[in-house]
C-alpha cells in the first residue's frame, strides 16, 4: 500500500523516515488520520521506547506522509525469523517493550497492535514501539471492531469487547513465547481455524519445555483475562524464574527491569556483543581465532552481497498497475527505488481491462519499462440470412458480418441480434463464453389464416 523512503531533514542534518500511501481517495483520507492519530499519540508519550514522530501532512503529487524517527537497524520479525532468541537477548528487549506499553496505558493509550514486526532494534540495541495508527485511548467511546493482527488478537477481543489493556498485555505475551520459545503459541492451516484455536485451545509448546515455563504461558494466555497476570511485569517475574538463567543472570535482568533506560539501554548492547566477549572465547589460540574472524568477514560479505536487498525501478504503460513479486504485494506502478529480494524472481503486474503479465527478473535488472496489453475478446458475428442489426447492452454496434468486434475480457456483456421476419437471438458473451458461427436466425412464422367474421367477432 505504500513506500517508506529514508531522507535528510535539511535544516538538522538528521536521517528521517517517510512513509507516503499508494492507493485512491478514501485510502488516502485514511491513511491521513491514521498517520495524524499516529503524530499525536507520539506526542503524548515522547518516550525512548516509541518511534518519534517528527511531520504528518499531504502533498498534491505525492497524498499523505509521515516522517519519523529513522531507526538504524531492523525489526524484531527479522531477528525471530533465524530462530530462538538468547533468552537474557529476549528478556532485555521485552523489557524495553514493557516500558514502551507501560508508557501508553498510563496516557490511557491501548496500542491494539503489539507485535514484532512494530518493534524496532536499533544497532546500539535499543527497541522501540512504533505504528500508533490503529491506536484507541480507553477515555474516549468504547469500540467493538476488530482492528488487530489476528495471529496476536487477545479472545476477548475476537468476541468483539472493546479493546483494553489486557488486550495489549495478550500481544506482548504471545511476543515473548516466540522470543523465548522460537514459535508461535496458537498455529492453524486457514484464518478461521486459528481464530477458532486461539478462542478455545491452549497454546502449544515445543517438546522439552520445562514445566515451569509453561505455567507461566498457561497463566499468561489465560482465556478468562482476569485469569492472566495483574501486569506485565509480574509477568517477566515469572518468567525471570522459569528461564535457564544463572543466579547472576537473573538477578541482573531483576535489577534491569526496575532500572532506568539509559542502564537498560548500555546493558542490551553489551549483551548484543556478549557472544564474543565471554572468557571462554578469549582462551581460543590467536591463530584460531583470526582464522575464524577471516572466514566470518568472508561469509558477511558474501550475504551482503548476495542476499542484501536490491533497488528497482518500475513504470508502466498505463501507470496505477498492482505490483507483486514472488506473490508479495509492492504497491503500484510507478515504483521509484523499491526494496526487493536479491534473490526475486517472478514479477506479476496486474490492471483491470489488461492482461496479467509476469516478468522474470534477470540478474542486476533495476530499471524496468513494460507495457500491458488490453485484455481483449474479438469477436466475428456473422448471420444466416446476413443484414441483422447487433446490439450490445442495448446499444447498437452495427450489422451482420461484424469482422473484430472488441470486447474488454473482464467484462459479461448481453449479445442481442434482430432482423425483420426473424426471432430475436440472444446470449451472454464472455471470455469463456463465445456466440456460434454461423448464427442461424429462425424466420417467424405467419399467423395462421383466420375467416373475415372471425377477425371482426372473435379477439
């Protein structure tokens, strides 16, 4: 739906991230007020932990922005995908989300979205909440829509009770399990299965969870929310002590989670760097560990290289063309420097009254021209006897033969044809539904001769 492009604020010298919308009119009015909720409630919390915004405004040729804080790192969906998280990694960072929701409800502020893919993990490891677009404050009128991700949709919420605080609590607990666990607690094959599953079914656990952990899980996606956890931070007590932690380990994260964020912040870095600073790694041999470090530096460039996403440029002809690669939505056509896999392959365009078109992208294209042809039915009409008039939905397109009669393939149009003496004829024409060849028209047949007293007496 839309494009995020990273910018230099001109006056301070600071990157910036605008997020401008694709789409119609009512897309755009839309996206407005959700980018302009979105300013405000950044403006109430101004906390380390949310996404600052910066602007929010609409201009003629490009519909509504935002610009925002520009986080130098990546989401928290992108870590998860490699796999489990280091548990005190998880636990730092779940942390810095508790602070981050803490923040919002105490504004009466429900985020109503909580999931990885609106955390942000700065390079200096610092996470921030972002995407207040569908936010609701629990002063203002009470709501029953579901408005949510429903992988993260708290049961209440899918029996359409108005959004609250538990409600966020829910999310953020669903979060941890896959930080903690390395999956998601409730899975199904179809949307209506796993709104089914997370509305009746306990979680599922991976094999070799200890019991301990899955208490805490039980309680914490408890169905009944008076049943879950008073808040989030007895929550991370429990699970403080259910995580392999160290005596050492645990009391520091106890300590953390009643610290401050600039201790919390330093201590998250550190960690991230942990894995190469622990005493057992500082015994390898040099020779070893500059052999290891020479093939780590190969190896990082290699995926940089190979797997780091690339830049394109697309126009059509006619322009506004759906944009898919590899089935993944981009937007629509014109794409100027869109982020695509390096490994993309399949380009699809799609446009009503043109013919789907897929293009295989070639290694290093990044410029790219196409042009979509009208999805087209030609049809030849011919008659016995010839000189019937061809009417289309009522409007009359000629006489019989009819040579390459043009038709929009999307379209189910009304084929009538008429000629004086004849019955009429008539069908739906479509793609897959063709008129014959010939056409042969039935002669009306004459009235049956009647004696002249009849036609004077008789109707």
């Amino acid at each position: 739906m839309g494009v995020v492009y990273l910018a230099e604020d001109p006056l301070l010298k600071r990157g910036v991230a605008i997020k401008v919308v694709h789409g119609g009119t009512a897309a755009q009015a839309e996206a407005l007020r959700r980018f302009q909720q979105e300013a405000e409630v950044s403006a109430r919390l101004c906390h380390p932990n949310v996404i600052t915004v910066f602007d929010v405004g609409e201009e003629p040729d490009l519909g509504p922005f935002m610009a925002m804080e520009f986080v130098d790192g990546q989401s928290l969906a992108s870590q998860l995908d490699r796999g489990p998280m280091d548990p005190e990694q998880a636990v730092l960072f779940l942390i810095q989300g508790l602070h981050a929701l803490e923040a919002a409800h105490a504004r009466d502020i429900i985020h109503r979205d909580f999931k990885p893919e609106n955390l942000m993990i700065s390079s200096d490891g610092r996470l921030k909440l972002m995407d207040f677009g569908i936010a609701r404050t629990t002063a203002g009128q009470a709501t029953t829509e579901v408005l949510c991700t429903p992988t993260y949709a708290a049961p209440e919420m899918l029996d359409r009770r108005p959004p609250s605080p538990a409600t966020d609590r829910w999310a953020y607990c669903v979060t941890a399990f896959w930080m903690t666990l390395g999956t998601l607690p409730f899975k199904a094959p179809s949307m209506s299965a796993l709104l089914y599953t997370i509305a009746h079914d306990p979680p599922t656990f991976p094999e070799k969870t200890s019991p301990q952990l899955q208490a805490v899980f039980l309680k914490a996606l408890a169905k009944d929310p008076d049943s879950r956890h008073e808040d989030l931070r007895m929550f991370l007590n429990e699970l403080l002590g259910a995580l392999p932690f160290s005596a050492e380990e645990r009391d520091r994260c106890s300590t953390l989670l009643e610290a401050g964020t600039s201790t919390l912040l330093n201590t998250a870095h550190r960690s991230s760097r942990g894995f190469f600073t622990k005493p057992g790694w500082l015994r390898v041999p040099r020779l070893v560990w500059a052999v290891t470090g020479g093939l780590a530096l190969l190896l990082g460039v290699w995926g940089m290289v190979t797997l780091s996403p690339r830049r394109l440029n697309l126009q059509t002809t006619p322009e506004d063309a759906q944009v898919f690669m590899d089935e993944v939505a981009l937007g629509t056509t014109p794409l100027v420097d869109a982020r695509i896999p390096r490994g993309a392959h399949i380009l699809r365009l799609e446009k009503k009254g043109y013919r789907t078109q897929e293009h295989v992208m070639q290694k290093g294209e990044r410029e790219l021209h196409l042009s979509l042809v009208k999805d087209l039915i030609r049809l030849d009409l011919r008659t016995e006897p010839a000189g019937a008039e061809v009417f289309l939905d009522g409007l009359l397109v000629g006489s019989t033969p009819v040579v390459g009669l043009e038709l929009s393939g999307a379209d189910v149009k009304r084929l009538l044809i008429k000629k004086p003496g004849f019955e009429p004829w008539s069908m739906t024409v479509s793609r897959g539904k063709r008129p014959p060849t010939p056409i042969r028209l039935k002669k009306l047949e004459p009235p049956p001769h009647r004696p002249l007293w009849k036609r004077i007496f008789q109707k």
